[in-house]
C-alpha cells in the first residue's frame, strides 16, 4: 500500500486522485437514463388530470394548433423559412422570435452544431378578430424547434379544446422528401419538458445566438454570417430574453388550467365564475389592480374552501418538493419550473476545470446521439450532463400556489389577447361593472369543470355566433401516433411516382378533404387514388396548363415537387402519363 502512495505521491500522483474523485463525482451526480425517467414519470394525482389527460393522441373531437393551421392552409409549408412565414402572415403585428442554437441540450442535440444549428421559433402575435370570427390567438401557444439534420421538427402548441399542449413531431422533413406529421410519445417529451409544456434556458443564454460568442462560432463554421433558414446570425441578447418569456407564458397557461380545475374543484363553480369576473377587473387596470379589494378577498374564501387539501404533503419524499417542506407549505397547486439553469458550452471548455473536464468528459461528436425523436438508445450513450444542468433531472416547483394566491386571476386574463379586452370593454360600454354583471348572469353549468377556454368565454360574452376556425375537427383527418412505419412500395409499383410526387401533401395531411392518399397497407392507398378521380384532370397538364384550370394542376406550381419533376425535362410526360393511368377514367367501364 505504501510503496504505491509513494509512487503516486512521488509522480505528482495528486492530480490523478483529483481527476478520479472527479470521475466518481460526475458519474454520481448525473441523472437515471431518459428511458428509466419516461417509465416512472411522476404524474401527480389530481382532479385536473381526470380532465385533462395525458395521453399520446389529442382527446377526442380536439387537436393541436399547429394541426389546425395547417389544414387551414391546406399543405405543411417547405422549406421551414416559410413554415414560419406562415406563422407571421397569419399573425402579421409581430414577427416570430427565432434563435439559433449549435449546442444545446435537446432530445437531437447531437444532430446539430455550428454549422446545422438548432432553429427555435415562437410565434409572438395573436391576430385581430372581427364581428363575425375571433382572431387567432398564437402568442406562447406555438412553439417549434428545427434540426435540418435530423430532418425533423419538434412542434409544441396548445390545444384549446382539451386545455393542454400537444407534443408533436414532423418527420422526414427535407427537400423532396414526404414528411410525416404525428403526436409524438408524451411522456419521453415530458422527461424534460416536465410541466408538459415548453422550457427554456436562464439568463445570459449562452446556447443561444444571442451571445457573441455563440454567434461568432457559428459565423467561423458557416464561413459567412448570411442568415441560416432566414433567422439572422447575430441577433441581440432582446430576442432571447423574449423568446424565455414566452415559455414562461406557455408554461403559465398550464399552471392556470390546474388552479380553475384542481382551485375551484369538482363543485366550485362559484370560484371558477369569480375568478373570470376578477380576471376582466384585472385586465381593465392591470396596473393599479388592487389586490386586496373586496372581490379580491371572496375568491379567497372560495379558493380557500375548494383548493387541495394537504396534497403538498402526501407528495413528500419526492425530491423536487423538499424545498417546499422548509416553508411549510402543506397544499397547493404546483407551477412546473420551464427555466432551465444556463449552461455556458464554450465557456465550459475554458479555465482549469474546463480543461480537467474535457480529459474526462467525451465531446459529443457531431451526428452523435437519436437521429430522430425515436431513437432513445442512441441519445442514452451521449455523454451525461452534470445534473444541475440536464433537463431530465426533476426541477423543484418554480412555485406553489396557494388558496391566498390569486395567480389563477393573472393566469385566465393572459388566455385573452388585446384585441379580445379591447372589443369585450367596447362592447359593455366600457364599463368594467357590466363585463362583471353578464359574467354573473351567466348559468352555472357555465362553470362545469372543464378546460378553461377562451373561446367559449369571448362566445358567452359577445355573442354564440361569433366563430372560430381553430377548433372545428369535423373536417380533419385523424390523428396520427408517431412509430407507425412509413409505407413500403413492395406489391403495388404504381405507387412509387405517387409518392415522390403526391404523398408529401396527400398522406397525413391534417385536413381531411387533402389526404386521399391516406391508407394503412399498399392495397388501401392504392383503392383511394382509384376512387379520387379528381386526379385525372389534376395531371392533365397537356390539357390545362395555360387555361383558367391550371391553378388546379398537381403538383402545385410553387411546391419542390413542381420543381424537381420539371428537371425531368421529356420524361416529366411519362410521369404524368403512367399516374394518370392508374386512375381509371370516367368511361372506361
Ligand atoms: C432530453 C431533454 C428533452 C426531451 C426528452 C425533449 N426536449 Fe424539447 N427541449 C429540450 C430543451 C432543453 C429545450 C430548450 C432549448 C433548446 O431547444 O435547445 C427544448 C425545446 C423544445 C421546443 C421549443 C420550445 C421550447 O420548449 O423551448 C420544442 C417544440 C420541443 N422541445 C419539443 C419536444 C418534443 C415534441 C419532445 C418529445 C418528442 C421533446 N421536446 C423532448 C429538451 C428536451
Ligand atoms: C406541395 C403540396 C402538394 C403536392 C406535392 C401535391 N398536391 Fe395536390 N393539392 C394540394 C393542395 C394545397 C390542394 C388544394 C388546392 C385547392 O383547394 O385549390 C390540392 C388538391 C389536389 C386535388 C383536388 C382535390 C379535390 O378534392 O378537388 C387533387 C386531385 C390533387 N391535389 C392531386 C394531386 C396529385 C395527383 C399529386 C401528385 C402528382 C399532388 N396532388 C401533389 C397540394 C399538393
């Protein structure tokens, strides 16, 4: 034993006991791996939860945002440039935030770096309504994050009907490529994304191309400092710093679901009905609100009389609530912590410790780890972050809400855009009182526990007829899972020339009347093009190009696929020719 302390001592060994016990301290303190953490994710039991579940698929009769504006729009716009494009048209006040992350701490980090950063996009505009439709609310209910490596985008919007947001993926997404829009496996976002809703850095955002560093790394590996995708370079620490809020004001929308649900109860539709009337109060003098007014005090009694009891308590032993054990804090409504703490990637390589961890710390090498949201196997032999700084390690409560609170006042006026306040206080005179009594005169079943919804407040209070186009699935296409394969061309061969030039539109579109190309077998797809004689005239270019159907003609003129086949010079014909003679003509028979 001596001899080797002496020679450990004797070679300067000191640093080799510092580099293990560091060893041993990054093993120890790195989280469980993320398909352990998917398994036992830790849902609280609560009265909200039988309302608002968890599962996989939007519920029933109800889909995401994002689903409908782009059955709305009829195709998924390509490139992503102007997917966003979209979002701005749609939302023309403000432009979404876009920042470029090279190294983060995603699901896809490994698929990204300086030269493929990761693209993040939040639509930070609501449109404007009018007297016959309610204008899109979008701001921090749309989020996206792009890695053109990986070919995927990660989308996350709110669902209005259901109260929650949905998680979803568009796979195989790349030029010429038929992309695949599906709900993707909850409860693996959720390791991470743990109030089911979005999550960002803190403060100074070092990931983030907000940073000079950042940007100037991904400048040198670009080779230029031309936009990427058209989110600029370089962008001022302002569009970080807006693009946090934001997922603080998403993640807020689900704290607020569980104070109206778990607050009020099962019964209290009294609370529910108060807290609508205060949130207008509010709204009307944000900023001389007074909170402790006479209105302000009864939805205390009344959360006081319905909010959980104890619950803080039976919850205990779990980690992420030891902080609340201190306060003695014993029942509440739980505020997920969406901040995640800043991790510096170019500074974590500096200094002393910075070069001690890079001996012992692998680098992630680039097209390292899950290639698409799937592959978890792959993600797992990524090397660890400390745990403070993973995503997956379970975040105390950002806050606990209690019945002396009124968050969920603050909570249910941010549902309502300014546009929204602005017509509700014109149409009432201006006159806060009214806005208050017709909230009182409303029926009680009004007040049933059910998601809260924007909607159906502007309809009570401006009138039923007023429409909304986002909610409306009648004309949608059902909801895809992800991990469903792809369609295999094996029996039919006819169908190849569909799918390089149709199914990225017709397979898995959102809307209903768009995906005639839908089928779970070869056979099935093939009998719904048979039965869409619609296509006949669609491919007839010889026919109709230069005539008042041409806009009808298939592929679109302004689509990839338009392109692509355009190149094809004299073939193109063929193409069109052996695809329209798959559909049998009107009198062939
Ligand atoms: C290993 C942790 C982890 C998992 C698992 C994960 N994410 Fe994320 N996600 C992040 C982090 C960290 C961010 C914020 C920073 C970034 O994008 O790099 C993020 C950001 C996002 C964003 C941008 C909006 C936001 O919250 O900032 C979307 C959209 C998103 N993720 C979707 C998903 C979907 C869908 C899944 C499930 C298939 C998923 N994520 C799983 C870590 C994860
Ligand atoms: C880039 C997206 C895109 C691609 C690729 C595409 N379509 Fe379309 N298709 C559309 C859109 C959008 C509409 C709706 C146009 C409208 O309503 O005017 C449409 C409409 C149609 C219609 C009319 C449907 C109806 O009920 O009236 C037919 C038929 C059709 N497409 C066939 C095809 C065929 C065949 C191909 C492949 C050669 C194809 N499309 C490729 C986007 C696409």
């Amino acid at each position: 034993m001596n001899k080797i302390k002496n020679l450990i001592i004797k070679r300067g060994g000191w640093i080799f006991i510092l580099l293990f016990i560091v060893i041993i301290f990054i093993n120890f303190n790195s989280t469980p791996p993320i398909r352990e953490l998917a398994k036992n994710t830790v849902t609280v039991k609560s009265f909200s939860t039988t309302i608002i579940p968890e599962t996989d698929l939007p519920p029933e009769g109800t889909r995401s945002l994002f689903d409908h504006i782009i059955a709305q729009n009829g195709v998924l716009p390509y490139p992503y440039e102007k997917l966003v494009n979209l979002i701005q048209a749609l939302g023309p006040e403000t432009e979404p935030i876009g920042l470029l992350i090279p190294h983060g701490r995603s699901l896809l980090k490994g698929q990204a770096d300086n030269s493929h950063p990761r693209i993040v996009s939040v639509a930070d505009s609501d449109a404007v309504g009018n007297d016959v439709s309610i204008g899109l609310a979008m701001r921090g209910r749309l989020f996206l994050g792009f890695v053109e490596n990986a070919s995927e985008i990660e989308v996350l919007s709110y669902n209005e009907v259901a109260g929650r947001f949905e998680f979803q993926l568009v796979q195989n997404y790349c030029e010429g490529c038929v992309p695949r829009i599906v709900y993707a496996r909850r409860a693996i976002c959720t390791t991470c994304h743990q109030g089911a809703a979005p999550i960002f850095s803190q403060r100074p955002w070092n990931e983030t191309n907000g940073q000079i560093a950042t940007a100037g790394a991904i400048i040198a590996a670009r080779g230029n400092s031309d936009s990427y995708h058209e989110v600029p370079v370089s962008r001022p620490l302002s569009h970080s710093e807006r693009y946090d809020q934001l997922t603080d004001i998403g993640n807020f929308f689900i704290a607020t679901q569980r104070v109206w649900l778990d607050g009020c109860g099962e019964i209290g539709n009294d609370c529910r009905r108060e807290m609508l009337a205060l949130a207008f109060e509010y709204l009307d003098n944000a900023g001389n609100f007074n909170i402790n007014s006479e209105n302000t005090n009864k939805i205390r009694v009344l959360q006081e009389k319905y909010f959980p009891k104890n619950n803080i308590q039976s919850l205990e032993g779990k980690t992420s609530l030891a902080p609340f054990a201190l306060t003695g804090i014993s029942s509440g409504i739980i505020v997920s912590e969406s901040d995640l703490l800043n991790r510096d990637p170019i500074g974590e390589k500096l200094g002393i410790l910075g070069s001690i961890r890079s001996l012992i710390t692998r680098e992630i090498k680039f097209g390292e780890g899950a290639k698409d949201n799937e592959d978890l196997s792959e993600f797992e032999k990524l090397p660890a972050l400390r745990r403070e700084l993973d995503p997956l390690d379970i975040r105390a409560p950002k806050k606990i809400i209690t019945s002396k609170d009124i968050d969920g006042v603050y909570g249910v006026a941010s549902f309502f855009t300014d546009y929204d306040f602005k017509s509700i206080y014109k149409y009432y005179g201006y006159n806060i009182k009214a806005v208050r009594s017709k909230i009182y005169s409303l029926p009680n079943e009004f007040f049933n526990p059910k998601p809260f919804s924007r909607v159906n407040v502007l309809k009570a209070l401006l009138g039923n007829t007023l429409e909304y186009s986002y909610i409306d699935t009648s004309e949608m296409s059902p909801a895809i899972a992800s991990g469903i394969p792809p369609l295999e061309i094996k029996e039919f061969p006819e169908l190849h020339l569909y799918s390089e030039n149709c199914f990225a539109c017709h397979r898995g579109n959102p809307a209903k009347k768009l995906n005639f190309m839908a089928g779970n077998t070869e056979k099935e797809v093939l009998e719904n093009i048979k039965a869409k004689k619609e296509i006949r005239d669609a491919l007839d270019w010889e026919r109709y190009e230069g005539t008042e159907k041409a806009n009808k003609l298939m592929p679109p003129r302004d689509s990839t696929q338009y392109e692509i086949l355009q190149k094809k010079g004299e073939e193109k014909d063929k193409i069109l020719k052996s695809m329209r003679e798959v559909v049998p003509g009107l009198f062939e028979f």
